[in-house]
C-alpha cells in the first residue's frame, strides 16, 4: 500500500502560487494543522490569529465580504465548538466562502474528549449554506482543497494529516456530491446481501472486512461517501433497496447526526423499508489511547463490521483479525506530525 506523508501541506503551497486571493488562518496550532509551508511560503497571507477561534472565524468573515478567501487551519474541535455562533452568524448566514479545515476527527488523536471531534458532522450539517467534506485517503486529502475552492459559500473539511494510505485511483478523482463505488453489485435481481456506506477512515476498515466476508459468501456493495452535506445518492438508496439485508453504516463519528443519520433520513423519505445498523461512537465521550486501541474499544475497526454482519445474518463465519488484509497505522510519534495529538 503506498503511504503519502503530509500531503495537504506540499499541495497548499503549490495550490497557492495560483491562487494570490487566498489567505491562511491559523489558531496557534500551524505545523500541527500543515499550514506552516505556506506561511513560510508567502508570509504576506498567512495570519496567525492565536488561540482565538472566535475571533479567527468573525475574521474570517470579514475578510470574505472584502472579495479575500480565507483557509482556517485549526483542530477541528476548536472549529464547530469554540466558535459556532460566528460561523453561524458570520459566515453561514451570509453565505461567505471562508473554508475550514478541522484535523483530527474522532479516534485519530489521543488527546481525549477535549480534542477528539466527534459531533462536528452533526453540528456543520444543521447550518444552512454549509457544505461538509470527508477526505478518505491520499488521493482525496490532496483534492479536498480544490473542492473546497470551488464550491461556492462556506465548506468545512473533517481533513487528514501526517501519513495518509492511497486507497483510491488518482485517475477517478473525488467529486462533490457523487459517492465513490468501492465494491459490490448494484440493485436488480440478486442483488448484494449488504449496502456498506461509509466514510472518512472507516473505508478503509470497510475494504478490509468486505473482502474477508466475500471469500464466505458474503455479498457486500460498498460505498465510500465523500460528500456529507449535500447528501443525494439515488444509487446508495437503490443499492440499499435491493440488499437482501439492508444498509451498514461505518463512520469516525457519533452515530447521532452523521453519516448514520443521513442515510436514515433518505431511506425513510424515499419509503425503503429496510434494516439500518450504524457503526460508529455509541452516545459516548472518547478516552485518550492510541488510534488502533480507541478504534478496537469503540467498534471503529473491520472487526466490528464483520460482528455486525455475523449479527445480522445470524451465523458465525470464524473471521479473525489475522485473516484481514493488512491495514497501516501510523506511529503515534513521526516526522509526518508537529506531535503525538
């Protein structure tokens, strides 16, 4: 599996040479967040605002409806919980173009409840005019800017940092607002026994638990969504539709108010009358720990998909971790990060 390190840092630098209009933001955290090429890069538009996320996103505000396109670089978590009203008040409800990055979404830092962003899907979705974007691998994390760029009014990114797997053809680019077919048949006769959608890192403990679950006869067609917000997959619906077991959800999130949610709500609008798991954190504050430790602990790995499956089907199929296709996790400490949160 090929491995990319830092690759929202070495693409912003070279994405802002093209684009002079541009402007960095940063919360006091410019290495941790990949900012710190840029602002070594072009000194003139970087700003660092402190630890002051309130006054960062007011600001950024202003300096949309001065025709200026600010990037805020921060944790996530300081994004949607320290500053919602301005984003809100200041950026949603006039529909500015300010675009959020948040890193370290969920289970991806043992800095604890403090740190880990787990209800921003929920929080970013409820507001109008916002666009919310999950990056799954290399090939996204590096096209996430460009989306970003070009979707009009405000986006927020749930972004990945430091060493980041490719999991997907740079060839077939992430699209906004199109799911990505991962694997699996869609609708007609003979349809899947599962519709997998997931997102973000889950994708990738997707692919491993899918294939597994294949070499037992067990069909799964598997989505990769991008695209949280606009949400409007006719296909996903119709998948989900022909699946002799319904729909799974997998995601880095609570499972009240993200990507579970969403596909509840376009299941029950669109009438299909099938069963819904969601895999992800169960109404429940995180503990600091290691990414691999918090994602066996809270169901966030392959395993707890192939539980689920063996749940649903009511049969045991002997799948152990050592028969999953290896998956790489980066070291806790590494080059690739300005710290270990």
């Amino acid at each position: 599996m090929e491995i990319r390190a830092k690759v929202h840092a070495r693409h912003l630098v070279e994405w802002g040479r093209r684009h002079p209009e541009a402007y960095v933001l940063s919360a006091d955290l410019t290495a941790s967040c990949e900012a710190d090429g840029f602002r070594d890069a072009y000194p003139e538009r970087f700003l660092s605002m402190g630890i002051a996320e309130q006054n960062m996103l007011a600001f950024a505000g202003g300096m949309a409806r001065e025709g200026l396109i600010p990037l805020v670089h921060t944790f996530a978590v300081f994004i949607y919980r320290r500053a919602l009203d301005q984003i809100a008040m200041s950026v949603a409800y006039p529909n500015l173009p300010v675009k959020m990055f948040g890193f370290l979404p969920g289970i991806l830092t043992p800095g604890g409840a403090t740190h880990q962003a787990i209800e921003d899907v929920a929080v970013m979705r409820a507001l109008p005019n916002m666009t919310v974007i999950e990056p799954g691998d290399g090939t996204e994390v590096e096209i996430a800017l460009d989306m970003a760029w070009e979707t009009p009014g405000p986006v927020y990114v749930r972004q990945l940092r430091g060493e980041v797997p490719v999991l997907f053809d740079k060839r077939e680019p992430m699209k906004l607002g199109r799911p990505r077919k991962v694997s699996g048949k869609v609708g007609g006769a003979g349809g899947s026994d599962f519709t997998l959608i997931s997102s973000g890192i889950c994708t990738e403990e997707g692919m491993r638990a899918s294939s597994a679950l294949g070499e037992k006869g067990v069909s799964v067609c598997h989505y990769h969504v991008s695209t949280l917000k606009p949400f409007d997959n006719p296909e996903i619906i119709e998948a989900i539709a022909s699946s002799k077991h319904g729909a799974i959800t997998f995601e880095n999130h609570s499972v009240i108010g993200g990507l579970g949610s969403t596909v509840a709500e376009c299941m029950a609008e669109a009438g299909v009358g099938k069963p819904l798991r969601r895999l992800g954190i169960r109404d429940t504050f995180l503990h600091g720990a290691s990414r691999r430790y918090l994602a066996r602990e809270y169901g966030l790995d392959a395993m707890a998909l192939v539980t689920a499956v063996e749940e649903a089907v009511g049969a045991r199929f002997s799948i152990r971790e050592e028969d999953l296709m290896e998956t790489y996790v980066p070291a806790m400490h590494s080059s690739a990060k300005a710290e270990a949160l």
